[in-house]
C-alpha cells in the first residue's frame, strides 16, 4: 500500500477503511477496480486505479472509475471534480461528454454513477485523430476528422509493441502490409507499397529520427522505447484496407493518414518524399505518448505546425503554409482564439463528407496551427508547452493520489488553457491581429538564434541555412 499523510480523523479512517476493504479487487488490474466500482466499493476503486502505473492507469475508463469514486468518497469531492473535468477534455463521443458533464454537475451527491460499458466510454488511445480532405473554393486540403475505431484485441497490440531494433518487428509489420519493402534503421521499421526506393525511405526514416529529438529538445517529449512502425500505402482506398485490417478502423472519406496509439504506429498515403504528413502523424503519436492529457489545441497545433516544414540538420521549424489562405478568407466569420482555447475534443470536427460547420473546422485549425506558428518565431512555444504539461501532470498526480491533505482547485482545463497561453502571448485579441499579420510571412530561410541555442543545449546536429530543406505536405498532389 501506498503510504498516505494523514489529514487528522479522517486520514486515518480512510486508511483503516481501504485496508478492509481492498482485498475485494485485484489490486493490479482495471478490471478489479471496475468490479469494486460496480459493486459501489468507490474506496477500493479509486485506490486500485491509484495503484495502477500509466499508461493503463490513465486511460480514460480508469479516470472515470476513479472521477466517479472520489466524488462519492467524503472530502474527495475536488479530487473527484479534477479528474472528471480531465476526462471530459479528452476525446468523447457527444453521449460521453454529456455523461460526464452530469457527473461533473453531480460530484458529491451519493446517487449511483452510470455504468461503464463500451457504449458509454471508449478509452482515449482507441479514439484517434486523422488527417483528411477539406474542400474550399473547389480545392481539397488536409484537415483533420474523428475516427472511432472498433474494439481490437489488446493482446493482439501488445505483441506488436516491440523492443527498439527487435529482428522479428519485420514479421510484425509484414503481418500488417503484405508484400511491403522494409527499412529497419534507428528504431523504426517502414513498410511500404508506394514505390519508394531504398533512399527515399531512408530520407523518411531520417527526418522522422531527427523530428523526434527536436520534440525531445524544444518540449521535452520523449518517445516510446520502442519500434515505432511506419506503413506506406500509395491510395487511400489501400489505407482504409489497411486500417480495417490491423486497426479495426473505418476510416472517414478522404483520410490520408493517422496515428494508432497503441500498436505505435503511423500510416498514411505518401508518394515519393512527400513526408509533410508523415511528419504531423508522428508528432500526434508522440505528443500522446508523453502528454496524454494535451488539449486537442495543442497536440492538433504541433501535428499542423510541423506538417509543412523547413528541417535544419536536428531543427524542425513549422512554415507558412495553405492554412493561412483558409485563415484570412474566414477571418470575418472565424473561431476565436479564446473559443478555440477552450475547445472540447472534437467540438469543430465535421462528422461527415461535406458535413454541417466544415468551415468552422478549417478555420479552427488554420487559427491554431498559425498561433503555434506566431509563439514558434517569438522563441515562446517551447516554453507554453513545458509550463502546461508540468502543470497537467501535477494536478492529475495529486488528483490521483487521493490524499485528503492534499488541497486541488476546481479550475477547469479550459480556464486552464487560456490562462497558460496568455502567460505566453499576453492578451488574445491583440495577438490574433499579429497572427493576421503574419498569416502572408514568407520563410526568410533564417533559423532564429532560439532554435540554435535549443539544439546546441541537446547536441543536436545543426545545418547551416545553405542546407536546410523544406519539407511540405502534398496530399496526393492535391494541394498546390
């Protein structure tokens, strides 16, 4: 058992009780709390959940079991609060949130809470982000979609979750895209069937390795240690097969790539060396592997900003891209940085081909990904970014522990996040007018003195401007 301050009487009682108690549930297990849940043992459920290590003890089911459990357990009731309003920032289905939201409105009440099952909740890493097709004035361009994705067997994902540089991953991706061309090379394995030579998967395989140690280096991501597996299909209609396949996704019309948590993988439609969307699907896979409970502000942020990109040796650097002609022509009818800020996951993504408020959706991730973009070049960025996560990270660790002593505010995640990025640009409506400003900047070809003293702090190789590339996304040659 965890050892627990004691907050007076009650400390110990709690004790005391959870000592009794807990022998009624697998300690180890999400299914022990879930049972203890069920049966109203709220105290041997919170306390399970507590026990379990990330991520299984952070998913989104376990933070409801134990959201649900503290609300009900005496002065908990702000734990219980913090880790249900953590909950309903995360990816949900309409029903879900709307669960959620009651049993925010409700905590402290003894009532039953509703039963978990997989029409109430589906955990956050089987819910995904993709990018997809966006039609504007007859021309398409990537944004992204919800994708639900149907129940795969967990054992099944976890044998494919290999050591870095395993032999038998090989087997592993080929099991997933028959007949593929593979790379094995620092940690990745690519599997292809869009005709790459030996060098151009190569040059993915490197941009992709020196991506990462960038988002190690500016924000403090670290990546999973282990394969991460790379799938190359020339169509989307090759996608969808694959996705169906390994994946138990049907993918939306128009999905050109997206990233699966838990297998760590990437997949996505790519010719040739046109990695801009490799580039944002691993930024998606490894900000949710280091920083599961990200707005969707900044985890869609960082994936747009760095989907178009200048790569200098170990510095990635987002560039203007398509998404700021979107901006400027929506701007009279945009979303506000303040609404965007406050945003539930999903809240501007179109349900469907062509669906109701698409335009609101493009221009949400226009303005997020321009925002990110404007803190980039301030030197900003890296610093809003590691502020957030550290706080994210201790309010839900003290939520988690339980620990009666332990005072938590109720302060929502969305006041949460409007208040972190003042602290990075001040005051929002004068910083939107600077974003409009510098929605036509054209990439000097500069790397600012910021990037380099980040890069040479992580020994990271640094290019001279001479050899900086660009690497910009093309769907498909869709998007010119």
């Amino acid at each position: 058992m965890r050892k627990m301050r004691s907050a007076g009487c009650w400390g110990a009682s709690f004790i005391l009780w959870l000592t009794s108690t807990a022998a009624t549930a697998n300690p180890d297990s999400l299914s022990g709390a879930r049972n203890a849940w069920r049966a109203g043992d709220y105290v041997s459920a919170a306390k399970i959940i507590s026990r379990l290590l990330p991520p299984v003890g952070q998913t989104t089911e376990a933070l409801y079991i134990q959201g649900t459990s503290a609300c009900r357990i005496p002065s908990l009731e702000d734990n219980g609060w913090v880790l249900l309003d953590e909950v309903r920032k995360r990816p949900l289905t309409q029903e879900q949130r709307a669960v959620v939201s009651l049993e925010l409105r409700d905590c402290g009440q003894k009532a039953k809470p509703k039963t978990l099952n997989s029409g109430w909740l589906i955990p956050a890493s089987i819910t995904i982000e993709s990018k997809t097709f966006y039609w504007l004035d007859k021309r398409a361009a990537p944004m992204s979609q919800t994708i639900e994705v149907n129940e795969v067997d967990d054992s099944a994902l976890a044998a494919r979750r290999r050591p870095l540089d395993a032999a038998d991953a090989v087997d592993v991706a080929q099991q997933q895209l028959e007949n593929c061309i593979v790379l094995q090379q620092d940690g990745f394995i690519v599997c292809s069937k869009s005709g790459q030579s030996a060098d151009d998967l190569h040059y993915a395989v490197t941009a992709l390795k020196n991506h990462i140690a960038w988002l190690r280096a500016a924000f403090g991501f670290e990546r999973p240690a282990q394969t991460i597996y790379v799938y190359l299909v020339p169509d989307i209609f090759s996608l969808q097969s694959l996705a169906a396949k390994s994946h138990g996704i049907e993918l939306a019309y128009g999905t050109i790539g997206y990233a699966f948590e838990r297998d760590l993988s990437v997949s996505a439609v790519v010719s040739g060396r046109k990695i801009g969307t490799l580039l944002h699907e691993i930024t998606h896979l490894i900000v949710h592997n280091a920083y599961p409970n990200a707005p969707q502000w900044l985890e869609e942020g960082l994936a747009s900003l760095y989907e178009t990109s200048k790569m200098c040796g170990g510095i990635t650097l987002g560039v203007p891209n398509w998404r700021a002609q979107i901006l400027e022509q929506s701007w009279s009818k945009r979303v506000t940085l303040d609404a965007a800020l406050r945003a539930n996951w999903f809240q501007f993504s179109p349900s469907g081909y062509m669906a109701e408020g698409t335009r609101d959706a493009a221009s949400y991730f226009s303005l997020i990904r321009q925002s990110l973009m404007r803190l980039q070049d301030q030197g900003d960025l890296g610093s809003l970014v590691r502020a957030m996560q550290s706080e994210d990270g201790r309010r839900l660790q003290v939520a988690q522990l339980l620990d009666g002593s332990s005072k938590i505010t109720r302060l929502g995640a969305a006041d949460r996040s409007v208040a972190a990025f003042r602290n990075g640009a001040g005051h929002l409506p004068a910083f939107e007018a600077e974003v409009r400003k510098s929605t036509g900047a054209v990439d000097s070809g500069m790397v600012p003195a910021w990037a380099l003293a980040r890069a040479a702090s992580a020994k990271l190789t640094v290019c001279t401007d001479r050899q900086s590339q660009s690497v910009v996304s093309k769907a498909l040659d869709q998007t010119d």
